[in-house]
C-alpha cells in the first residue's frame, strides 16, 4: 500500500508540472529571518534584535511592506501579560520592566516597514515565563504570511520557595501534595532541593511532599531552599455544609470550601437574602418583589416557593431566622413573628425587628429602637441586653449570644442575660454570622484590607477564638451552617 500510494503521488506531481495554472500558487510574500532568531537565555535578558526580510513572490527583497512582530502569550493563559519574550520597536528599549507579579510595564509587539532591501528590525527581550517563548511575525495585510521564531527561555536565580497550593482549607484525615520547590521571582521552577519542616505537629504531618491533616486547627509547615524560605498554611476545619450569599446567588459549599454550587439567583432585599436552614433541609430567606419583600423557601435544588402566603392579612415578611426545632421568626407589620416551617401557624409575638430564638426557644431576642432585648417567652419579661450589637444569634446549645460589635469590629460572644460579654475574634466582619449545629465555631465574613475589601468566610473556634480562613471564599457574605 506504501508503494502504490506513492505511485500515485508521483503522478499528482506530474499532472501539476504539466499544468499552466499552479494547483498551490505561490505566496505573494515570503518571511526569512537574517538575524536574532532562536537563542536561550534567562529571565528579562536582552536578546539581539530580531532582523528579517521580506520577500515578494519572485524572490526579490520587498520594499515598503508592512510587517508587525507579535509576541505570543503562554498556551494556559492567552490573557496573561506575562510572556515568554517580549519584542518593541526599535525606538523603545527596553521591552519589559518588571517590579513584580502586579506592576510591570512591557511590549507585547511592534510594527515596521520594511527598507528598499526588504529589511525590517525590533528589540526582542526575553520574557518572565520559562520554557519556550514565541514571536510571531506578520508580513502582510491578510495575514496570509506569517513565520513564527521560537526562543528557549531560563529560570533566573533562585528567590523564592513556593507551594502548589499556598493556604487551604482540608477536614482532618485528608491531604494533598505540596508541590513545594525552588523559584526565581517569576515562580518559575529550580532544581535546588527543598526541606519540609512541620511548624504545627498536632494539626499536620508530612511525609516527603505530601501533607496529612491530624488536628483541628490553623497548620503550618515551612518550606526552605538555601537561604530562601517560606511558610504555606492549611484551615484543618470541622466538618459541615453552608449556605452563603455571593454575587446575586444563594451558594451552598463545605466548611473546607469544597463543592461549591450555586441554589438559585436572587438579589433577596437590596442584596441581603439573609439565608437560614430549616430542620429539614430546605433555606429560608427574603426577597424583594415589586412593592414589597417576602420569605420564601427553597430545597437545596433550587425549587422554590413562597413560604408565607399572605397569613393573617400579612404585606411583608422578613428578617429570618430559624431554630433548632424548625421554628421560623421574622420581622412582619407591626413587630416579631413565629411561623412554622411549613409558613403555617403564624402568630405575633412582640414589637420589634430582626428576631434570633435561644436553642430551646425558651427566649427570644430582637432589636428595637437602638437597644437589643431579651423576651422570657414563658413569663414575657423583656431584659436588655445593650447597644452596638449587630448580626446577634444565638447558639443553638448553649444560652450563649454571638454578635457582631459596633462599626462591624470583633466577633463578640456574651451569655443570654448580657453578662461575660467578650470579644473574641478580632478584625472586621459583615453583619450575618452563624453558629455551627454543636456551639464550639462560629462561621463570619471578614472584611479588610483597603476600603474594606472582602476576604472570605472564616471558622472561629469560640473557646480560644482561633480563626480558620477558608481560600476561595472572598465576597462570600451572610453564612448559615446547616444543622
């Protein structure tokens, strides 16, 4: 078969000689690089100009023809700005100039016109990306005419160590491989060995490369190459499902931020769905509709439905939060209601907003005015609890009140008659937190940085008010742990 097929090439190749219209016509151009093409060097270092000339179809030097050279961006990131090479005009130099990851100035092309022998030039850098760097060069109009010259790209010298995975989230008994090795400033891999040394022994192991959660708790291990060291951190978290709000969706995801899904869009009142567990599994929150805002529910498939359908003459429902017993409370016409899970049952308890039951439902706490209060639901005896309290829920096994304090400063924890008010995790946190179904964490949105930028969910150990951040998470705001 080989020979036969060869055969027949030869007489396609005959027809074509014989013929007086070409079968493939020759390019109107053609692309010879002179100098500067291919080379290895390492990271930022000049590179010779790159020269080529420019052809016509008769093999004559081509005068006047526009070229543009294009450097190519790395195949995983076609978006990034960080390149293999970088190539500028002529009148630039030079192509790049890198102060680090975020601030850099750099040419990713250049155009030219070629001279009466065809010639055209640009400054050519060797880029911050190791491994092969590309320059693509365009000769005309069409783009028909292209020739791509490829360069080998090294790593600088060494300058960081770095991990796969910087700070995670994992549940005790799992792991993963660090992936940790020498880099230059780029990231870019070396070949120096790196030594492991377990900083937290109780919270992690690690065995060659690869980590093993044991304790709850923030772990830490440091990575060290020579002279360069780092540390890579890991939330080893107990073990739960959330519900949170991120950018018009009511989320579901674990406490160690693993699978995440979104449950349903909506933009609940003004952006604040509020969203709390019932018993049952299912999510009660609010939202908005055309005049007013109501309480809806839904399963964790997104299936939804009004929760409450108008009882008792109602116009609006809102403010949930449920108890351990499937108890519904919210805020309605003139103050505080309870509602079964179902929306059935509705009934007034007492003039106020924003209700948070005790576990057993023997209390009842609520804000009015700019005070919070405490409500015997046995007796109806009101108790203060203060002021500057905000987000307050109760936990649902201890007659324990967590709060957020005044300018969404601390995570604050005081018993349910107001006395042993502390604080116990500092820094600055949205609104909306919740208790897990045992008493021992609290689940909150931090806030921080510049113009309070959001950083992420955060589990917070109540007895030593240790915070474990959970990676992925930033923008994630109004957590509710699912019982």
């Amino acid at each position: 078969m080989r020979f036969r097929h060869s055969l027949l090439l030869l007489g396609a190749a005959a027809a074509i000689a014989c013929s007086d219209t070409p079968l493939f016509p020759r390019p109107a151009m053609s692309i010879r690089v002179v100098d500067g093409g291919g080379g290895s060097d390492t990271v930022l270092a000049p590179a010779a100009d790159l020269v080529i000339q420019v052809r016509d179809k008769f093999g004559l030097p081509s005068a006047g023809a526009s070229v543009f050279f294009h450097a190519l961006p790395p195949a995983s990131d076609s978006t990034s700005p960080l390149r293999g090479m970088y190539v500028c005009p002529m009148t630039e130099l030079p192509c790049a100039i890198v102060y680090d990851e975020n601030n850099f100035s750099v040419w990713f092309g250049a155009g030219a016109v070629t001279d009466s022998n065809g010639i055209a030039r640009a400054h050519v850098q060797f880029g911050v990306v190791a491994g092969r760097g590309a320059i693509e060069i365009i000769a005309d109009s069409t783009g028909r005419v292209r020739k791509t010259v490829f360069f080998d790209v090294q790593p600088g010298s060494r300058a960081k160590v770095v991990t796969r995975v910087a700070d995670t989230a994992v549940y005790v008994g799992a792991g993963y491989d660090m992936g940790a090795r020498a880099a230059d400033r780029f990231g870019n891999p070396r070949v120096e060995p790196v030594a492991v040394t377990v900083l937290t022994p109780a919270l992690v192991q690690v065995s060659g490369d690869h980590l093993t959660a044991t304790g709850l708790g923030r772990g830490s291990v440091q990575v060290q190459s020579g002279p360069v060291a780092d540390t890579a951190y890991v939330s080893v978290v107990p073990p739960g499902r959330l519900a949170a709000y991120f950018n018009g969706h009511i989320k579901l995801l674990n406490t160690d931020g693993s699978t995440q899904k979104n449950v349903l869009a909506t933009y609940g009142d003004n952006g604040s769905p509020l969203p709390s567990w019932t018993t049952g599994g299912r999510i009660v929150f609010e939202e908005m509709g055309d005049f007013y805002t109501y309480l809806h529910v839904t399963d964790t498939l997104g299936n939804r439905q009004l929760l409450l359908s108008n009882p008792g003459g109602f116009q609006w429902s809102m403010h949930p939060q449920t108890s351990p017993s499937g108890s519904v409370y919210f805020y309605g016409p003139g103050g505080v209601y309870r509602a079964n899970s179902d929306g059935t049952g509705s009934q007034f308890i007492v003039a106020g907003v924003a209700p948070f039951p005790s576990g057993d439902e023997s209390k009842l706490g609520y804000y009015y005015g700019d005070s919070v209060y405490v409500r015997d639901m046995a007796t109806s005896q009101k108790t203060p609890l203060g002021s500057n309290i905000g987000g307050a829920v109760w936990s649902p096994v201890d007659d324990q009140v967590a709060f957020v304090g005044e300018g969404a400063s601390g995570v604050y924890v005081m018993d349910g008659d107001g006395g042993n008010r502390h604080l116990v995790a500092s820094g600055f946190f949205t609104g909306r937190i919740a208790w897990s179904p045992d008493g021992q964490w609290i689940a909150a949105s931090k806030i921080g940085g510049d113009f309070f930028a959001m950083v992420g969910l955060e589990l917070i150990r109540v007895s030593t008010g240790e915070q474990l951040p959970i990676p992925g998470t930033s923008g994630y705001v109004e957590p509710a742990w699912r019982p």
